[in-house]
C-alpha cells in the first residue's frame, strides 16, 4: 500500500512529498500522462530506479499466444523518449545511491504537467538541485514534453546530461537510427503485428560557456550527450520535445516526414509555449467540468483527478479506442472493454461530449471484425468482442466472454444517450445508425419467441461475471430493449440511409415487437426481479463461511460453484436500476437494490461507483457515501492490487457518477434531463456543471435547496424531484429539497460491508 501520508491533500495537485521504491510503480501509474495518442508512465527522469516503466501509442499492440488456436494481442512499449540521465563529478545520479535530501512530485490538473523537485549528494559528497518538468501534450497530438535543469549547490560541478531515445522492448526490431547536430530519430517495427513506429526528439540546451554537445546513434539507441562545467549558482538546463508516429501501412520515408512535421510544429511553439497551451485546453475542460464539493478534501482532490485522468484517456484518441487503463499501464494487455461505452462515455457525454464521438466512431471503424465474429458465431449483426485493442477479440480467460453481448448494448446506449444529449446528427448519419442496424440485428437473431410469444435471449453473460451464459439476463434484456427500440427509430429518422443497408419495414417491425415482448424475469414471491432467469433458486453462497482472505472469490474458488449461487461480483441488475431506471418504479428499484446488495461483494473496483448511485437513489445517503469514499480513495490510498500497472478509468468514472449521478441524481432519458439531489450528512455542498443540447448548465446543492443557473445557450426544461422546471440564461432557479424516503437499510455480505466513512471533521480529530 502507498503511504497516503506521501500524498498530501490538495483540492487541485497531486502532490509526493516523498519517494517509496518500493511502490514506485504504483507512483508511476497516478503520475502518468496522456493524452489519448501518446501514454508517459510516471517514471523518473532518469529511467532508473523504475516499477513497471512504459510508454505507449493508442493503437500500438503485438500479437501474442492466444486461446482457440488464435493469436492474442498485447499493448506494447515504444520507444522511451523521457530519458535524461545525469552524470555528476564521474558519478551517476542514481537514488539508490548517495544522500536523498528531498525529493518531490507535483502533478497539477489545471496545467497538465508534472514537476519533479529533487535535492541530492552523490557518494562522494557532491550536492546539486534538479528540477525537472514534464508534459504530453493535449493540444499537440504527437509531442511529449521535459524540461530538466541541474545545479550544483556547495560548489563547482562538472555535469553531464545525456538525452536518449531507447528501444528495450523485445517486440521492436530496429529498421532506422540518426542523431545530427541536436535531433535525435529512431524507426523501429514491432516482430509480429508489422506496425512501424518513429521517435525523434529536439533538444534546446543552455548552459554556461564552454558547454558541448554530442551526438551518437545505433540499433537500439540515439543519444545526445550535453558537457558543462558549472561553478555555484550556474545551472545547465535541457529542453526535450519528442515526436512519435506510426503505421501499419505507410512507409518509412512518410512516418519520418510525420515525426520532423510534428517537431516543427512544437519547435516554433516551444517549450513555455507547449505549456501555455497545456494550461487553456485544460482552462476549458474544467471551466464546463468540475465538480466542487464542502465537507470532504479527500474526496475533492479524487473527483478531480478522475476527470483528468478521464479527460487525459481520450483527449486525442481521435477515432482510436479508450482501454480500460488508458495509456497509464500494460493493465489487461491494453485492451478496451464494455466499461468504456457504460462507464467511461456517460461522464464524457456530459463533461467533455466531442471526445464521446471520437469514441464511437471507433467502435464503428470496428463493425466489420464485430461482423465477422457474429457470423463465426451462427448470428446476424455485429457482435462486438469482450474485450479488444483493434476490434478482434482478445478475450481467453473467462467462459462469461464469449456470451458478453452485452458489449453491444452498451454501445448502442452511449450512442443514444450521446446523440440526444449533443443533437448530433452528423454522427447519427455517419455511423450512428449503422452500429443500431447491426447491434439490433444481432439481437433478432440470438433470441427467440416462445409459444406465448415473449422474447427470450438464452444463454447470454451480464456484466458480472460469475453468472456466465445464464438465460434472459435483465440487464442484457433490457438493454437489448432499449437499443432495438432505437435502431428502428434511428431507421425512420434516416430512412435513405436505412434503405441502403437493407433495413425493411418488417425488420423495424420485428425489432420493435422482440422489444415490447422481452422477457424480464420477476420472482413473484420475493418480490424482485431476477437477475436472470431461475436465479434466486440458486443456493446462495456461504459468506459467513468465506474468510476475508477468499476474496476476490474467482481466485480461490472454482467457476463452476460461483455461477450456480447467488453471489454476484458486480453491480448487473442493479446496473439496470441505472442504466434503465424508467423501466422501474421507486419502490420496485428499493427492493432490487436491498435484495442484491445482500449478495454483492465487489470482487472488481468498478462495483463500488454504480451501487453509490443506487444506494443514494433509494434514500440510504450514509452507504451511498460510504460507497463513493471507496471508488473515490481506491487509487489514491493505493488500496486497490492493480494499481501498479495502471489505472481502471472505470472506477474513476464511478467517482463522477456517485457524486453527479447519486447525489445529485442526474438521469438522462430521451430529451429529458432530470436531477434529485440529496446529499449525505458529511457533504455541506455540492456544485457541478454539465452540458446538454448545447447548453451549460451549473447544478448547485446543499442539503435544503438546490440552484439551477444556465450559464450558456437558450433556456431549458429539465426534471426536479419530479416536478417540470424551466431554467434560463440569468434566471436562475431554486427549488427545496424534499425530505427522505424512510426504508430499512439494507445489508451486506459478511465482511464485505464498505468502510465507514467519518465526517471530516470526526476523522481529523481522531487523527490528531
């Protein structure tokens, strides 16, 4: 675990007083940067000492032994353009060496760069301050950024910078190296996938007279080597811009061109103006993004660092996909999951919404291998993989995978909620009806009626996974539901379009009666719904009998005994309750959630954020938080056992939606927009700012009245708590908040309750 107490709270840094080796490579993933092209891992400057070092390319993968017979597909490292090493008086500035007098790290989320302050004594007594700066650019798709300066403190130092660009992954064999004057260039192809990738860098040095410079080049390896003898108070400063490219099909000749284009670009601009630029993307972000809250720093700090790091993860994707740990790690291979389109996109929508767009175009770029799998399976449409980096399925582990169709449900609902939340209809057109086309087709064509003439979806797999390939799953269903409905409107709303792909009136038709006769299973007697059919006659698991270090449960218990009990690893149905909450009444949605949070233990870290919204929705506002402060805190107290190779952008999602979605209780149906805030004892405010229909709007509450004020475009209806409200530009409206629904509080499984959260001011005091 990282020692929180390294990481002071500050509402808008990231701040490490001090440095841990032996979790340096969880430090690495909370400093990475991105931008959604271009992945820098936190690690230090000097390369050395290092976790898990790595930077990546959006799209950059080599193939790997898969299963079935099917070569597999992995995220793999690029060449490293981060690197400064530093020699002083013959000696390597190394920290596992010498006197570490201090060492700090800054990441501040208005300006997008990592600050790097370090004062050390080599072993032989000599002591120098560096400082060092570093960004990957959010206006500059292909440029990483450092600034690095050395000087000596107690008296002359002679010092040497070397600047490389090193290729040490095995999957790169080296096709070009050049290093002339102060431009270093590097072109390699990973073995398998063919895919040709290029790194340059441009060097600016100042330093006293007398300072030299020299370059050299070999398969693996550019470097230019920087001289300087400094005296005190002299320093002797680099700056570093990177270029990086690449292709699976242009030539050498162009990806170089690429990578001195790019290099031109930043040179002109330059490294104070990369950071300026930097500071105004980022002005804008949160000028319509942030979220403010009184009673919780912690929780502040999280909130804001989830968005940039959501921000960061898809900033210049551009029509590449958005993984499930961004480019922050090597985490699941670098791939991308369903809980980017049901986790990760529904923050975006309504925070940064032309990223959204991006997102989805790529999933459309994928239709034909979704195609393909679907035909490989017997069916009709697209099916969509579990979870992939180029739209093949690399999934292998679990037998869930394979009938993951959710996948495709998922799609098609951040589709519609972005198109309605946007009015894109350039989208709509380009790729939003053909993804509805075939994701609906691949519905009508894995269900089937039975004599009475409900439509049932057999042997499906929802989102939690230890309930695989079960029939008519409610969550699966009533997504299902919800994207057949929209394929055949999006098939009128376009009618010359549909008519191209063939889309019939009697297949509209079709889509439309399998969504009015779905299947959704009910427990008469229990009086709540299934998670799928025939569930809750299942044993339910012995979680009494189960001891704290059992869980996750799939690593120590067979699979086969998980899907045949009621245990539930994450949020499904009560995913549903969210996610197609009209399809609920509020009672019905109070019993669901009271009966499966009996039977949810949270074995993944993206549970906790979706039973925060339902917890807050239903009136239990305690749980509620203490569900947040564990999504919130998951990174950032290091608790979480995956954070050494990346961050789940899934979890971070899960703070925005606990915060925004529960208690501000924002639902977004058709053209309707929603709210019901209510906020726990611990939090005295809530604000946050969203964007719909082109408009911005500014949601303020306390635990008396809530404030609605438009800041941009014409005036809005919207929901609260139920009642019609129309906002306009300088009008703002206030509404009371109604007192709480009384209801038992439901239970956990045993040992799985969250963390009691203290209100601030209790937790201080028990500090002190």
């Amino acid at each position: 675990m990282i020692d929180h107490r390294a990481y002071p709270v500050d509402p808008w840094c990231l701040r490490e007083n001090a440095l841990h080796l032996e979790v340096l490579a969880q430090s690495e993933s909370l400093f990475a940067l991105s931008n959604g092209h271009l992945g820098w891992r936190g690690t230090l400057d000097e390369g050395e000492p290092a976790g898990l070092p790595g930077s990546y390319l959006n799209g950059v993968f080599e193939r790997v032994p898969g299963g079935a017979g099917e070569p597999g597909r992995r995220v793999a490292d690029i060449p490293d353009g981060r690197l400064v090493r530093l020699m002083v008086d013959d000696e390597p500035f190394d920290l596992r060496y010498g006197r570490l007098h201090r060492h700090h790290r800054t990441l501040d989320l208005r300006t997008g760069v990592l600050e790097r302050a370090v004062e050390w004594s080599s072993p032989s007594g000599r002591t120098v301050r560096i400082a060092s700066s570093r960004l990957v650019s959010l206006s500059q798709r292909a440029i990483g950024a450092l600034s690095y300066r050395v000087e000596p403190v107690d008296g002359p130092a002679r010092v040497v910078l070397q600047s490389e660009l090193l290729a040490g992954s095995p999957a790169l064999e080296p096709e070009a190296a050049e290093a002339a004057g102060t431009r270093l260039h590097l072109m390699h192809r990973t073995r398998q996938s063919g895919q040709r990738i290029g790194v340059a860098a441009e060097h600016t040095v100042a330093g006293p007279d007398g300072t030299a410079t020299a370059v050299e080049s070999g398969p693996e390896l550019a470097r230019l080597t920087v001289t300087s003898a400094l005296r005190a108070g002299q320093s002797l400063g680099l700056e570093k811009l990177v270029a990086h490219g690449w292709s699976a099909v242009r030539s050498r000749h162009a990806v170089r061109s690429q990578l001195d284009a790019a290099l031109a670009r930043a040179t002109a601009t330059g490294w104070a103006g990369l950071v300026a630029e930097q500071r105004q993307v980022l002005a804008a972000f949160w000028n319509k993004a942030d979220v403010e809250l009184e009673g919780d720093a912690e929780i502040q700090q999280a909130v804001r660092f989830a968005l940039f790091q959501l921000y960061q993860a898809a900033a210049r994707a551009e029509q590449r996909a958005v993984a499930a740990k961004g480019l922050t790690g090597p985490g699941h291979d670098g791939h991308c999951f369903w809980d980017t389109e049901t986790h990760v996109l529904p923050v975006l929508t309504y925070t940064a919404p032309q990223l959204v767009a991006q997102a989805l175009r790529w999933r459309h770029s994928t239709l034909p291998a979704a195609r393909r799998r679907a035909r490989a399976l017997g069916l009709e449409g697209a099916a969509f993989p579990a979870r992939t980096i180029d739209g093949e399925e690399c999934a292998t582990h679990l037998p869930a995978d394979a009938s993951a169709f959710h996948v495709n449900a998922g799609v098609a609902d951040a589709l519609a909620h972005y198109t309605a939340a946007t009015d894109d209809l350039v989208l709509d057109r380009e790729a939003g009806l053909e993804l509805l086309v075939h994701t609906a087709r691949l519905w009508r064509s894995l269900g089937h009626h039975d004599p009475a003439g409900t439509f049932h979806l057999d042997g499906v797999s929802g989102p939690d996974e230890y309930s695989g390939d079960a029939d008519d799953n409610l969550y699966t269903n009533l997504m299902a539901q919800q994207n057949l409905r929209a394929a055949a409107d999006a098939a009128e709303r376009n009618a010359d379009l549909a008519v191209a792909l063939g889309v019939s009136d009697e297949e509209t038709a079709a889509w439309r009666d399998a969504a009015l006769h779905l299947a959704v299973p009910f427990d008469e007697r229990l009086g709540v719904h299934e998670q799928s059919a025939g569930f809750t006659r299942h044993q339910v698991w012995d979680f009494a009998g189960t001891g704290p270090g059992e869980y996750p449960l799939l690593r120590h218990h067979p699979y086969f005994q998980l899907r045949r009990r009621q245990v539930v690893q994450q949020p499904d149905l009560v995913l549903a309750l969210y996610r197609r909450g009209e399809a609920f009444g509020p009672e019905q949605k109070a019993r669901d959630f009271a009966y499966y949070e009996a039977l949810t233990v949270r074995d993944s870290p993206i549970a906790a954020g979706v039973q925060a919204v339902l917890a807050a929705e239903t009136g239990h506002l305690a749980l509620a938080y203490d569900y947040l402060a564990e999504t919130a805190l998951l990174d950032l107290d290091g608790t979480v056992h995956d954070l050494r190779d990346g961050l789940r952008l899934a979890a971070l999602a899960g703070v925005w939606l606990a915060l925004v979605a529960g208690f501000g209780g924002l639902r977004h149906h058709g053209d309707t927009l929603a709210f019901a805030p209510r906020l726990p004892a611990q939090l005295a405010r809530l604000a946050f700012t969203v964007q719909f229909q082109r408009r911005v709007l500014r949601v303020e509450t306390t635990a008396a009245e809530t404030r609605y004020s438009l800041l941009e475009g014409a005036e809005l209806q919207l929901w609260h708590h139920g009642e019609p409200l129309t906002v306009a530009r300088d009008e703002p409206a206030v509404r009371p908040v109604p007192p709480l629904p009384d209801r038992p509080a439901p239970t956990q499984p045993a040992g799985r309750r969250p963390r009691h959260r203290r209100r601030s001011e209790d937790r201080a005091r028990t500090e002190e």
